[in-house]
C-alpha cells in the first residue's frame, strides 16, 4: 500500500500560503502528527484495523510491523511487533516521530483529540494505548454533537436535506430519529440512554452524520467546564 | 535533553544550548520557514518557527527583558510564553556569552550548499535519526524502484567493471549492477543500510561495503570505471564536493550517472505564474532546477552540468523523467503537441529535459 502525496492536496495547501505556522516550540510529536494530518491520504475514506496496520507498516518501512484492535471504539489498543528501535539503545526521539505519526493518522480519520501511551515489552513489542486526549487537568474528555443549522428533517420518506446545497438525502428511520434526537441530547451515551439503539450502534451513526457534514461536534470535560 | 521548568524573570541572562543543529524547513502550511531542532546529543526535539528562530539567534546572554525585543507583537505568544516554552524545551539555558549553533539554510552565495562542521554535524544527526524511524521500503527514504528502468539503460555492459554506488541505501540499485556480472562498491554513510545492501547470498563477493562521507571516498584516483549516485545529492552537505570526488575516482573513459529530484514543469509554471509555494520533502536539502530561485532550495541543474564538465566530465545526456506530469490546461495540451512532435527526443532535448520531476544525468570522464 503505497504512500502518495496527494496532488490536489498539495496545491491547496501550497495556495493557502505560508499560514501561521504554529507559534513557539512544537514538540516532535506535534509535529509529526501535524505532517501526517497534511498528507494522510485516507482523509475522507473508512479505515479499518487492518488497512490502518497496512499504511503504517508501509509508511515506516521495517521499522515494526503494526497490529491494532477494532477502531470502532476508543481507547484503541495497538501493538508495534519487532520494533527495531526497541533495543537497550531505544531512542526516544524515534518513539515520538512513530507516535506521532499514528496520532496524525488516527486523529485524521476519527475526528477526535487523541493521546497515545506506549508500553515497550522485553520481546520487542511495543504496546500502544490510544484514548481521547484529557485536559491538562486529567479530566475525562466527552464528544458534544450538535446538528447543524442547515440540516432539514423530514418524516415521510425519511429523508435529510442540506439547505445550503439543497442535497437530499434518504436515510433510515434510526439515523433520522437519532438525528432529532441531537434537539435534547449531545452525547452519545445520552441519545444511547433515549434511543433503542447500543451505545456502539449510536457511535457509528453518529460518525456517518460527521461524515455526511450533518452535525458537528466538539469535546468538553464532563463538567462542560472547558475545552481541552 | 529533558525538559526543565524554569520561572523566567525579566533578568534571567539566557544564552542558546551549544550545539543545536537547527534545519529549515519549507512544509506548508504550518511549517515554511520554521526550524527542526538537533539537540547537542544528535537527537531531534522538536519545531520553532521564524520567530523563536530570532529569539535563539540572538540568546548571547541577553537578558529574558531584553530577548523580548526579538517578538513582535502579534506573534501568536507574548514574549514570556515563548521564552519559557524554549527553556522548558531545553533550547535557552541561563547562561552569559555566544555559543555555537548551527544553521542549516539556503543563503547568499553559498546557495544550497553546506559547508563546515556546522553541516557535517547535520548530515550526521538528520540521518542518523531518519535511518531509525525509517526503514527499508519506508517511501520516506527508499526511491521508487520502478525508477530502475530509467537508468539501467546507463549502466555497463560488457566486460566486468569495477562500479561505485554513491549513497547506496537499500542496495536496489547496486544489486542489479551487480547481477550483470560487475564488481560493485556499495558506499553509505549509515552502516545498518549497508548490512541491508549486502543481503543477497548469491551477490556475495560482488558488492562490497564501504561507510563512507563521500565528500572524502577512499578510494584511489581514476581507479573506478562507473559511478551511479542515485537520489543521493539532494541529500549530501555540499554535493558539488561530492561531485568533485566522483570526478577524481572516475577512470579515463569512465562514466557517470547521477538521479536527482528535479523541480518540474508544473512546479515551475505554479511557483513563476501562480505564486504557488513549492514544497521540499524536509529530507532534502536541495532540489535541481532549471530556473534559480524557483524555491529557496533551488540548486541550478546548470551550474551541475558547468561543475561536470569543468572537472573533465563531459555530460551525454540530460534525460528528464516525468515532465508532463501534473499539468494542467492549456499548459498540458500546448506541451503534449511539443512532446509528440519531438518523439522520442522529448526527454532529452532542451529545454524539456531539465524540466521533469527527476533528471537523470549521465556523463563520461574524458580528461
């Protein structure tokens, strides 16, 4: 699975201009996840353990060969076999820029904040634990969905309409109620709680709505105090 | 380098760590013009832009009062914030007096081209810390292996040939030299790539390792009949040194081949005609051109062939790979007639060949 800079991409983001860069020290990490988000060529594609395994073994050559658990659900558990860096020579610098390659990609694909641990193992292996990014403070982090203003609902047939580009689209009656129910409720484990529908089942909804530019989202503490 | 809290006063005197090794880049959107940082152990830290930049140039022991002058309002961070930023991240340390720190950047006269410690430092620490994150089949370090096609037209035939391969990395393309039944020194600096060079049993005896800065081969003069330097110059510190070397090895009647990343057409017409930024993959330090200054890290494909056959090189052919691509109308249709007209000369025929997204150069030491 070959890498490839994208050529559309790259013209949008040379015409954009020498954009603020990001003022004051980036961290190695940052700045690889900051490279991946540019270049990651699956930006508007599913991704699925396996494919996200293929690209990053392809993107670090040999360096280790990559395995990750259902990306459906956060934290997600991935494992880095026969890392070459994993020695008692380990270069922590090599460690971030893989990290933060993985962070790039993922945070890409799902559209969350996220922070990785990573737990190297005596055999070689390096665990890795990907969650929702915290606060400063360790507060847990919640995704808020909102429904955007120009999204119409309507009943019979189900159907959704953006009014600013005037697409409709046909949708299910679960999708639809979920989406109504973003009038009283904001996270998944709430509409989860008013719908019939499993707390996995509202998640992947909830991504395709994303996905379809039919809801936002943002993340706060379970205190709605702050914005990490 | 850990990290270190320190509360930075007004008075606190800050001077730059010794020894940093600061790489610019030209990543847009966020990175034109920032620094990747080496610390003094060769390990990367970390991204400042322009601003810190200022602000770590001028850290003689200037007080944190008086290093505040460097940010100019608006700058994203107020001056403290930047400051304690760079201490925290172990770039200013309390301290009195100039140091020394490196800077790896296009400048006047000089071009792409990198002289002194400062440089060699680089070439050590870039390289190092990429052969670690990267490896073998990684698109980051290894070329396109379909791009053999395009060279092994170039490669020696007949009878056994001692051939140098300058820069070899994966040994992709010193193994097929090799198959064709001659003797080849693979040279690189870093020594786990060479260990992946020499993994071919039945090559054994036919490629032979060298670790090697090729500013400095030790190799005698005139005793090599072919040199390749595949995708290998836009890498080096001063590639017209490494050039230089490749000259002086080369035996009478010997030749030379050299790939190069080459700022194309379309690259050329966007940055000339649309005010397009091109881009430079950070591991490169350099790209070839037909037109100077395209980008800052332009290095002019002429003054290469001029260096070439100045040091008794005479250049056959300029071939460029990839010279249409990307276009876009009416630019596509107008090149697409010239380079039907032109079959199968398009390639090599001036002013096209030095407008490909790569350019192959092949040349023969004639004196």
């Amino acid at each position: 699975m070959a890498l490839e800079l994208p050529r559309g991409t790259e013209r949008d983001l040379r015409k954009e201009g020498p954009l603020s860069p990001h003022p004051g020290f980036v961290p190695l990490q940052e700045f690889w996840a900051d490279y991946l988000r540019a270049f990651f060529v699956y930006r508007h594609q599913t991704l699925d353990a396996a494919s996200l395994a293929s690209y990053l073994d392809s993107f670090f050559g040999a360096l280790t060969a990559h395995r990750f658990d259902d990306l459906g659900a956060l934290p997600i558990r991935g494992v880095g076999t026969e890392c070459r860096n994993n020695t008692h020579e380990r270069r922590p610098s090599i460690c971030e820029t893989h990290v933060g390659a993985v962070r790039g990609v993922l945070e890409t694909h799902l559209g969350v904040p996220l922070e990785i641990s990573y737990d190297p193992q005596p055999c070689r292996e390096c665990r890795l634990h990907i969650a929702v990014r915290g606060t400063a403070k360790g507060d847990p982090v919640v995704a808020r969905a909102r429904r955007r203003d120009r999204v119409r609902l309507y009943d019979t047939p189900p159907t959704v309409v953006d009014t600013d580009t005037g697409r409709r689209t046909s949708v299910t009656r679960e999708t639809l109620s979920l989406l109504g129910l973003l009038d009283d409720f904001t996270t998944a484990r709430e509409l989860s709680a008013n719908h019939r529908l499993d707390l996995r089942r509202v998640a992947s909804l909830l991504d395709y709505c994303l996905r379809e530019g039919w809801i936002d989202h943002d993340f706060t503490t379970t205190s709605k105090s702050s914005v990490p | 380098m850990g990290a270190r809290a320190l509360a930075v006063d007004d008075g606190t005197l800050l001077t730059a760590r010794a020894g940093l090794v600061l790489l610019k880049l030209f990543i847009p959107p966020h990175y034109y013009g920032s620094y990747l940082v080496f610390g003094p152990d060769g390990e990367p830290v970390g991204v400042i832009d322009e601003v810190d930049a200022r602000v770590v140039a001028a850290a003689d022991g200037r007080s944190a009062d008086d290093l505040a002058v460097e940010v100019p309002a608006g700058a994203g961070l107020s001056a403290k914030q930047r400051l304690g930023k760079l201490v925290e991240a172990g770039l200013l340390v309390p301290g009195s007096g100039r140091v020394q720190v490196h800077w790896i950047s296009p400048g006047e006269g000089t071009g792409t081209r990198h002289v002194g410690a400062g440089a060699k430092t680089f070439v050590r620490y870039f390289y190092d810390y990429f052969g670690g994150a990267f490896h073998e089949t990684s698109p980051l370090i290894d070329s396109d292996r379909d791009f053999l096609g395009h060279l092994s037209p170039f490669f020696p035939e007949g009878e056994e040939v001692l051939c140098l391969d300058a820069g070899c990395g994966s040994g992709h393309y010193a193994r097929a030299v090799a198959q064709r039944g001659h003797h080849v020194i693979a040279c690189d600096i870093n020594l786990e790539r060479l260990g992946n060079a020499l993994a071919l049993q039945e090559l054994r005896g036919k490629i032979q390792p060298l670790q090697s800065d090729l500013e400095r081969l030790p190799l005698a003069s005139g005793s090599v009949g072919f040199v390749m330097s595949n995708f290998v110059l836009e890498h080096v510190a001063d590639p017209y040194a490494v050039m230089a070397e490749f000259a002086r090895v080369l035996e009478p009647d010997g030749t030379l081949l050299l790939a190069v990343p080459n700022l194309s057409l379309r690259d050329t017409l966007a940055s000339w005609l649309d005010g397009e930024l091109p881009s430079l993959n950070f591991e490169h330090l350099r790209s070839f051109g037909l037109i100077p200054h395209t980008h800052p890290w332009c290095e002019p494909i002429l003054d290469v062939l001029r260096f070439l056959d100045e040091h008794g090189v005479r250049v056959e052919v300029v071939q460029g790979v990839g010279i249409t691509t990307g276009l876009w109308e009416p630019w596509a249709s107008a090149i697409s007639s010239v380079e039907a007209s032109l079959a199968p000369r398009f390639s090599t025929t001036w002013p096209w060949n030095c407008l490909g997204e790569q350019s192959v150069i092949f040349g023969r030491k004639v004196r």
